[in-house]
C-alpha cells in the first residue's frame, strides 16, 4: 500500500491518502528518502521520503521499492508528474461544480416559482399587515376562489415534484460514478398518473385533454428516476402540444417490451433534426422559435432515466399537418420502452 501527499507551490492539495500515523511520519520526514524499520501504520519495514522543489512538495511512503535509490527515482517522477497531475484534477474539480451549480440554480428558481404561487393566492403584504390573524386571513383568501387555491395546490405539487426529480438526479447520477438503483416491480399507470395529476392546471389552461387508456402492467424499474423522466415528458406535452388538443397515452407490450406511448400534435421537429434531439443541451427550432425552450436537457434527460433502467426512448416525428400563429406542428410520438419483467416461477 502506498500513501502519499501531493502539495503545489501555492500550497493547494493535489492528491492526499494520508492517515493519521502518516501525518506523524510526514511531520518529521526532512529527507528525501531512506528505510524506517517500525511503521506505525501497518509495522515492519518501509521506505518514505519528502521531495520539495519549486513546482512542489512531494511525500512518498511504499513497501514495494527494493532499494532506496529506486525509491528516490520513483519519488522524483512523481514531483515530475504534478503539472500533469494538475490538469485533469482541475477539470474534474470543474465539472463537479458546473453539477452543484446547476442542482442550486434549478432549485432556487423552483423555490421561487412556489413563493410566487404561495403569494399569489395570498398576497405578501395582507400577511405582513395581519400577522397576529394570519390564519384568519388565508382562510378569507381561498374561501374566495376555491377554483383557484386547488390549482395553486396542484402547481405547488408539480414544482415539488420537479424539486424532488433535481435532487434525485444529483444523489444518484451526478454525484458520483457508481449510480444505485432502487428498482422494485411498479404499476405503470400509477406512478404515471402520480405525476401526471400535477400537470392538470397547465394542460387545463392550454385547454388540452389527456386521454389515458385502461392498462394493468407491472413494471420493474427505479421509481425516482423513472418519475424523472415521465416529469421531463409531460413537461414537454404540457409547453409544446397544440391548443385544444387531446393527448393520447397508452400502452402496449410485446415479446420483451412493455412500452407507454405517449401520442399528440405538437411541436413540429425537422428530419434533420431528429438525429440529435436527445443529446445534451439540444432543442428543435420550433420550440426556440417559441420561445419556450429551456436548457436544452429534457429529451437528453428522458433518455438518460430510461437507459440506467434498462429501458429507452423512441421518438416518431410526422410532417407538418397544420400551422398556427406561424408555429408547425407536426403529430408526434414518444414511446418510453420498458423491459419486461418476468417474475421468477416457483418449482
């Protein structure tokens, strides 16, 4: 086992496995390499040495150098390898911070989509001004609009649900490499309506109505990123489905399938742009023209969900068959494929 420290000329940590007893080492080391007959941390003999240069201060301490010489060799290419070892260190340091940021970006505009429904129904100041009666006041205020205090709920769940998708993503995608499914045998259709019911008010107000056929099939799958991928589906039904539409949404299976289509007149997507709509960060003209477009990970998302559930995503775009307000659409379909799940038969 080798422990080491790697410290740059400004002092920033480039690699540390060191534990306590190493430390004790490390704080008496003033050589650049010898044998110590007792380790404290694993006893016997090993070789350890400190190497300071301009560029940085490198401590090295292995059981596998047969002489001290070979040590000194191996910890000088190490201090050689420190600009090296700098560059993708910093990138991954990077890249963990475009995730946190993006996590904390997305939950603050969720937050204040909820404190704008919250003071919507309830306007800030009434409270402000009466907060010895709060209660009073709020009871005062929904009982004036029932109609609207229930789509207010309904809003609230839908970015509650959107806040839970953003956290489940971070914890099992971003965070690390070694993603943890907790997949279990589901009913389809109730976690589809699960999240399908907080939409209600956005599809309500575009006036459009989403037909949802009868269907019994279990599903084995990671309930938290599948709802991650059916929020990220009717999201988008809900932005680019055309007015005064109906969406279709059945299901269907096959020999190892079972697929949950999702069928409307929506946003019109180019042939050539079909090749690339689940990559990262893309979006169809159609939907920048509408200006409704967000960051361009939706589709991306939905088929990332599907796959790390050994599933996928299957999207059918037709030809233009009607234009409105200079906008095309086009009827469309998304298929989410799931793999069959075929209980274990007792003998």
């Amino acid at each position: 086992m080798k422990h080491f420290q790697i410290v740059d000329h400004k002092k920033s940590v480039i690699a540390d496995n060191l534990t306590d007893n190493c430390k004790m080492c490390l704080s008496h080391c003033d050589f650049e390499g010898k044998q110590i007959d007792e380790c404290p941390e694993y006893g016997g003999k090993r070789k350890q040495g400190l190497r300071i240069t301009n560029a940085s201060t490198c401590f090295l301490c292995c059981d596998e150098t047969k002489t001290t010489k070979l040590f000194r060799q191996k910890i000088e290419a190490l201090s050689y390898a420190v600009p090296d070892l700098k560059i993708p260190i910093t990138e991954i340091r990077s890249e963990e911070q475009k995730k946190v940021n993006r996590l904390v970006h997305n939950l603050t505009s969720i937050n204040a989509h909820n404190i704008q429904e919250i003071y919507d129904l309830v306007p800030q100041e009434i409270l402000a001004q009466n907060w010895r009666k709060q209660l009073e006041f709020i009871k005062e205020e929904i009982n004036k609009d029932i109609d609207k205090a229930a789509l207010t709920f309904l809003r609230i769940a839908k970015h509650n649900t959107h806040m839970r998708s953003e956290f489940s993503i971070y914890r099992k995608i971003e965070r690390d490499d070694n993603i943890e499914l907790d997949s279990r045998i589901h009913k389809l259709r109730n976690v589809l309506l699960n999240t399908l019911h907080t939409f209600f008010s956005d599809f309500s107000k575009r006036k459009i109505y989403v037909d949802v056929d009868e269907f019994y099939y279990k599903v084995k799958f990671d309930y938290e990123t599948i709802q991650v991928a059916l929020y990220h589906l009717i999201e988008n039904a809900a932005k680019y489905a055309l007015a005064n539409t109906t969406i279709y949404i059945t299901a269907s299976e096959n020999e190892n399938e079972v697929n949950l289509k999702f069928q409307m007149i929506s946003a019109h997507i180019k042939p050539e742009e079909s090749e690339n709509i689940l990559k990262e960060g893309v979006s169809g003209e159609m939907a920048r023209k509408m200006n409704m477009q967000g960051d361009g990970i939706g589709m991306w998302r939905i088929n990332q969900m599907m796959e790390i559930n050994e599933g996928s995503l299957e999207t059918e775009f037709g030809p233009i068959n009607e234009s409105k307000m200079g906008f095309d659409f086009s009827h469309n379909i998304f298929t989410l494929k799931f793999a069959k799940y075929y209980p274990q038969q007792r003998i």
